[in-house]
C-alpha cells in the first residue's frame, strides 16, 4: 500500500498537477467552516474543531509557509448567530508523533489529538484587519514535521478551533513558498479525515472529495452530518455512476455502507455533494467522513491520488449495504 501511494504521489509530481488551495479547485468546496464551541450543532458543526494536515516533499530544504484566508470572523464571509461574539484558534504542529498518534488521525478532538510540537499559534476575533485578507504562519523548516513515508513526506498538522462564541468561522488555507503571496510547494499536499465544509448556495455547483481506496479496503463506510436534506450525495469511479449515499436531515448523522469493486482500488473516489435546486437552502453545512471495514478512518487529499476518476462504463452498479 505504501508503495502504491508513493507511485501515485510521484505520478501526479511528474503531471504537475499538485495544486496548493485548500480546498483545492477539483473540490470546488468555497471554505471550510469552524464554529464557536458554543453553537448549536445544527447549524452545521458537530464538534467545533477541524484538523488539516500537510505534506512536504522530504528533499524540499527550503522554509515554507501555511497562509490562512479570513481567519478573523466578523467580516462579510463569516456566518452570525446575533452578534459576532466568537475566537477561533490556528495552532500549528510538527514533530513526533504529530500523524502517528491514533486521537491526531480521530474524527473528535479528544484525548491526545494535539500531539506532536507547538510550532505557532493565533487566536483571532472580529479584527477587521484580516477580513478577507490573508494571515502567513510561519517560515517553517520541512524536517520540524513528523517524516512519514505513508503520507509522502514531512507532515505538519493545523488545527481550528472555535474556542469562545456561537458564530461559524468561514476561511481557506494555502500551502506557500512565501510569505507573502500563494507560491506552490512543488510536490505538497493536504489532506484531512473529517470535513466540515459549507456547500455552494448555486444548486447548479457541485462539490467533491476524494478518499483514496488501497487494496486493503472492502467496503467504505460513510457518515454524515446536518446534511438537512438539501439534495443528493453519489458515488462516482471507474465503475460506478451516481451510486446515492444515505443523507441526513437537521442536526442529525446518517450513515451506510458502500462495497468496494476490484477496478476502484489503487484509485480515487469522487463523492460529489449536489443541491436540489427546488429547495433554495442557503449558508448549508456539513461534517463528511469516510471509515473503511475496520472503522479506520480514510483520508481525503485536497488533490486526488491517481487523479480524478473517470467512469468508464464497464459494470453495472450494485445497490447500497444499509445499516
């Protein structure tokens, strides 16, 4: 499986097509969302808290930077209850055990999941001077991150937290050669276990993400969260078109069962998250996250392993294991 990874890693290097916007432009998500811890859940956040992690290329020997879109929440982005009255935490980790640790790669912010090294930390309210702008933590020299052969490279961690207040936090990350301005890092990734991401108000946009299949892998389980009923979530690979997910209501999880087919492994999903247009449902969010057989989670890379997947016609769906 590592090997296949890799392979994969140094393919899509070689096409260039390692692209540096979290979310990435193939997931056409417009911002990730973190609300205050004291928010009602359904609003879209069951947990306050989400975890990214990044990869670098183990020969890159130049400091890069992770860059933070909006972190201030108060502006025309973010999302009120009343008033704004919320802080959200960026804390940035490396070293040991900063991947490896089980709570890091768990879907609750429980236990041990800040494990690893405190790089740097900022807690942001309503500043008005990073509404819509960007804020740069770091330099960070590669080889301060945990090596990890599994997930190519050096890993960093970054973790938001909604740490006072009852708004939703909307913002991006970028992984940056400088400081400055987005300059790619030739050969890096992101990716997470556990989304928590607002859906485009357009019913006609349509978002992705793509959980990579190893050969291990003989059925994906899904669950997701405060889905509100708002349209459709399909399955989409090789092998199979628009196979539906089970989706949630207000404030609640739903969750079943999809058997893996021997074309998709060594390969990515694309899991397209679609509105239904008659609804009109506005600032929508929800929380995705994908386990395989043995309830080990599955990471979603912002750039999708082995690109993304082309269905090819060759077999007939198969319908859905409920739970």
């Amino acid at each position: 499986m590592k090997t296949a990874i890799l392979f994969c890693f140094c393919s899509l290097l070689a096409l260039g097509l390692f692209a540096q916007p979290v979310p990435a432009e193939e997931e056409n998500i417009p911002y990730l969302v973190t609300f205050g811890k004291n928010a009602d859940p359904s609003w879209g956040d069951d947990d306050y808290c989400q975890t990214f992690f990044f990869s670098i290329p183990s020969d890159q020997k130049t400091p890069f930077y992770i860059r933070v879109y909006d972190p201030d929440c108060g502006g025309e982005i973010d999302e009120m209850k009343e008033t704004f009255n919320t802080m959200t935490r960026f804390s940035v980790f490396g070293g040991k055990s900063c991947i490896t640790d089980d709570d890091a790669r768990s879907v609750d912010p429980i236990g041990n999941y800040k494990s690893g090294t405190l790089l740097a930390s900022k807690t942001f309210g309503g500043q008005a001077e990073y509404d819509e702008k960007w804020y740069t933590f770091g330099p960070f020299n590669p080889v301060e991150g945990e090596l990890s052969e599994k997930y190519g490279g050096y890993i960093f961690k970054m973790i938001c937290e909604g740490v006072r207040g009852d708004d939703g936090n909307l913002y991006k990350y970028y992984l940056s050669n400088s400081p400055d301005a987005n300059e790619s890092v030739e050969g890096g990734n992101a990716f997470t276990f556990e989304y928590t991401f607002r859906l485009h108000a357009d019913s006609w946009q349509t978002s992705h993400v793509y959980p990579y299949i190893d050969d291990a892998v003989v059925y994906l389980a899904q669950s997701n969260f405060d889905w509100d009923d708002d349209g459709y979530i399909r399955i989409y690979s090789v092998v199979s078109f628009a196979e539906e997910l089970e989706t949630s209501g207000d404030n609640n999880w739903a969750r079943n069962q999809y058997t893996i087919k021997d074309e998709e492994r060594g390969k990515s999903l694309d899991i397209q998250f679609t509105k239904d247009e008659s609804l009109q449902i506005n600032n929508n969010n929800v929380v995705f996250y994908v386990t395989n057989q043995y309830g080990e989670l599955l990471p979603f890379y912002t750039v999708p392993i082995g690109g993304v997947p082309r269905y090819q016609g060759k077999a007939v769906a198969k319908p859905i294991q409920r739970r």
